[in-house]
C-alpha cells in the first residue's frame, strides 16, 4: 500500500472525499460505519476521523476545539451531534484534553468496561490513574442521582455555597471522564443538561458491566483499525493509552497478531498495523 492509497482509503471512509454529512440520518450512518471519531481534529491524534471534518467533506481548514466557536460549521455539525445523543445513536466520552470522542451505541459498552469504574450507582472514589475526585464532584453526582437531569444554574441551587464556573466544570467533567454522568441534551439560555449515566442508559451500562477488560480491548483494538484503515503501533498504543494502559494495550496487540487477526502491511517507508485480510471462506459472495 501507497502512503496516497492509504490517505485516499480514509478519505472515502472519513467523509472527506465530498461525500459530507448533511442529515441526521447521513450522521448516523457515519458514527455507526465508523465506531469511533472525534468532534475536532487533535494534532496527536492523527489516525481518527472527525465529525466536523465529515461534516465539511474535506480536512481542509478544519477549526480544532478552541477555534470552533467562529466556524459557522461546527454549530451545525454540534445540533446533529446533540441530535444523535437525544435520541442515543451515539455516546460522548470526555477522555482526551482537546476534544471529545463520540462512539456508536454498539461500540459503547467496550468503552464502558475499560473507562468506568464498574459501580455506576455509587459516588466515584477515584479518577484516571488514582487520581483523587474532589468533593463537589461527589456532591454533584449525588444532586443528579437523585434530583435527575439538571444544567449547571440547577445545580448551583442544588448544591448551594455558589460553586464557580471553573470549580463546576472541572467536578462535571471529573465525573464524566469516569462515566458517571453524560451529557443528554443541550437547550438554548441554559446550556447542557446532564443524567447519571446508568439511568440515562441502563442496557448500555449492563452491556458494559458484562464485558472483560480484555475482550473490550481486543474488539476496540479491531474497530480503530478497521476505522483508521492502517495506523502504526505507537498511534494504537497513544490512543489507548487514555483508557488503559500502553503494556495492556501491547499484550492485546501480540494476542491478536498470534491470532492472525491483525497483520502488517508497508506503507512507503513505515510499517503498520492493520486487520488481517479476510480468508477466503469469509470473502465468499452467497448467492
């Protein structure tokens, strides 16, 4: 495989060959085609689609996170992001600084497994890492678990003692990168609404609950690989790396290629991964 090949390949799959999204229904089957993309493009994380790029039909002159506000095309793209999640088509994760990811219902659960902390009804205990929740966090969770969805002016009132704008958005977003709660709509004046994630999604959360850390990361393993056509390892292993951790991600990556589930291809002077090709009993046309 040529280097332009590779690129071409994405750019069919990614939307970027003209091919935009335009209606839910387009915005739909692209989440769903591709498993997994990023609202904005991330300069380190090269090997994703995004939804404002699908939604432009190139990668020209894409606006990332901070520069978006001046884009007339990503409010757009955002109503048919906020669109699939009402009606839950898709699934947003907090896991990377610049962007969110958003991911297909049925690829969801495999990120729950790996991201949660598997006791969604319980105040969280600790972040990525170890990392320490704060105490507005577990008030905030508290609020929601029991008043249900709520936007940030409620839960100020909620909670009392008038939280900044900062304190609030650092315990929602400490809360959401743990899955505990999730964005479920987005209203004019008063901005995003959030619910406790295993109320707002209960099937999803109990899909999620049943699957192993590795079976999550083998199926993810192969649905990015399938999505970025070819990626090298280095580019599997950053990414994952924001769910678990890179010598897990490596064992996963040895399991597949002994199973000839993944193999190696050259494209120009590099050497990537991608999902093996199928055997012919697979390819078989049934008529």
């Amino acid at each position: 495989m040529t280097e332009p090949e590779l690129q071409q390949q994405r750019a069919a799959k990614w939307r970027l060959d003209g091919n935009a999204i335009r209606t839910l229904e387009d915005a739909r089957s692209f989440v769903s085609d591709t498993g997994l993309c990023l609202m904005y493009p991330e300069r380190s994380l090269p090997s994703i689609p995004t939804l404002i790029g699908a939604y432009a039909g190139s990668d020209g002159d894409l606006p990332d996170a901070k520069h978006a506000f001046a884009d007339p095309r990503a409010q757009e793209a955002t109503e048919l992001m906020v669109r699939l999640l009402r009606e839950k088509s898709a699934y947003e994760l907090r896991i990377f600084e610049g962007t969110n990811l958003i991911v297909s219902a049925d690829l969801f659960p495999f990120f729950y497994s790996l991201v949660s902390d598997r006791n969604p009804k319980a105040p969280p205990k600790a972040g990525a890492q170890g990392a320490s929740i704060s105490p507005l966090a577990t008030n905030v969770f508290e609020a929601i678990q029991k008043h249900g969805p709520a936007g940030k002016e409620q839960l100020r009132q909620l909670i009392g003692r008038e939280p900044s704008n900062a304190a609030l958005d650092r315990a929602l977003n400490e809360l959401w990168s743990l899955l505990k709660i999730t964005r479920v709509d987005y209203r004019e004046g008063q901005g995003a609404l959030w619910d406790v994630l295993y109320r707002w999604s209960p099937k999803k959360v109990k899909e999620g609950l049943n699957i192993s850390g590795p079976e999550a990361i083998s199926a993810l393993l192969c649905r990015y690989l399938e999505t970025a056509i070819a990626a090298t390892q280095d580019e599997v292993e950053l990414f994952f790396s924001h769910l678990t951790s890179r010598a897990r991600v490596r064992e996963a990556v040895n399991a597949l290629l002994a199973a000839r589930e993944l193999g190696f291809v050259a494209v120009g002077s590099r050497t990537l991964l991608r999902l093996a090709p199928a055997p012919p009993e697979r390819r078989r046309i049934h008529g």
